[in-house]
C-alpha cells in the first residue's frame, strides 16, 4: 500500500473512531449511524482501501462492529474477505463480542460466498484458542439463517460440530449450542440424532437449549 493511500486511511479511521467515541450512547444502534454514514462516503473507494481503514479501526481503535459493517456493505472489499484477512483481523480477537462481529458480519458470509474454505475453517476449530474455536462454530451459521441468504448446510455445520462436540469451554459451549440451533429449521431429524449420538459427551446446555428448540420453538421457553 503506497505511503499516501495508508496515511489516508489512518486519517479516516482516526475520525471514524473519534465520531464513536464521542456518541452519547456508545450502542449498536448508534454506531451504526456512524458506520452507514462511512458506508454512503466510502461507496467509490477501492476496496483495499476501505480493508485498510477496517485493519486501523480494529488494530489501534479495539472497534469491531463498525469496521467489520464497512467491509460487509463495501462490495469491492467484501469479495477481498478470504481466509488470511480474517485471521489477520483475529489477530487481537478476545471476547465473544468480538469474535460474532468478525464471523457473523465477514467470515461466515465469506465462506458461504466460496471465499474461505471448509479445511480454513476446520482449521480454527482446531485451534488452542477457545475465541478461534468458537469462531469456526458461529461461522456456521451463516449456512444457516434464512434472512440472510442461508440455504441450510448440514453436512458443512455438523462437521464442525463433531470436532467440538467434547469441548467445555464457556464460550465455546455456548457457540456450539447456538450452531445446532440454527440447523434445526433445516433438518430437525439430524440435529435430534446428533443429539443422540454425543450425548455423554455434550454439555448439559447444548442438550437442554437445543432440545428445547427442537420441542418448542425456543432456546429457553421459560423466559419467553
């Protein structure tokens, strides 16, 4: 990236993450008024520099949602989102907020475009790091979610699943839980099998929450 294009970018960022900064409610409402405002200004940029604005956002800023939101409604860069651009993003990727920006917005998204391959993401749930392992669980779910584009994917959702199914980190838990759940509109009869079949080693979350999906509906119908 040339000299210019990177003090530019910096410049911007700087301002978008000062325009956060000062919002009197610092909220996901809130933000995105900022963000769809950086989208109408940033329409006609090239995508690497809107990727380069997104990188400074995350790296010196800690911003997620507002970056990660640019490069989604960006077409230019959206289709610049492969595998090496997400894990350089993840780079500083602690906490789940952080991890469900980057997958729900990008790499979920990106995978389901062909961009990120089945292997990349089987690679994260592999990982030493509870924050990869979770991302390659709510990646999933981008396979998923009919109002987003999300055909249903069971082969691709349950092969990941299957690696972490032992798995009882919190907030891996808690992904893989929200994965299964997502699948049961598509084939309720795999997910009750795969229920069935890792049953001694499932957390007892997973069992009850998706168990739940599957008789009512909902993740939790007593708080309903």
């Amino acid at each position: 990236m040339a000299q210019g294009a990177w003090s530019e970018a910096h410049a911007l960022a700087a301002q978008i993450a000062g325009e956060i900064n000062a919002l009197p409610l610092d909220n996901t409402p809130s933000q995105r008024v900022v963000r769809r405002k950086y989208s109408r200004l940033l329409r006609d940029a090239p995508g690497e520099f809107v990727l380069d604005v997104a990188r400074e956002l995350i790296y010196r800023y800690d911003r997620w949602m507002v970056p990660c939101e640019l490069v989604r409604h960006h077409p230019q860069a959206f289709q610049q989102v492969d595998a090496q651009v997400i894990e350089d993003m993840g780079q500083r990727m602690h906490g789940w907020g952080r991890v469900d920006c980057l997958t729900r917005t990008l790499a979920g998204p990106a995978w389901l475009q062909g961009q990120i391959h089945d292997e990349r993401v089987q690679q994260w749930a592999r990982s030493d790091s509870p924050w990869w392992r979770r991302a390659a669980l709510v990646s999933t779910v981008a396979w998923n979610v009919r109002s987003r584009g999300g055909p249903g994917d069971v082969p691709r959702t349950l092969a990941v699943c299957r690696m972490l199914v032992g798995d009882h980190e919190d907030t891996v838990v808690k992904a893989l839980s929200w994965a299964l759940r997502e699948l049961v509109v598509h084939d309720p009869r795999a997910v009750r099998d795969f229920l069935r079949d890792h049953s001694e080693v499932l957390a007892a979350r997973v069992k009850r929450e998706v168990t739940n999906k599957l008789e009512t509906g909902l993740k939790n119908p007593r708080s309903a």
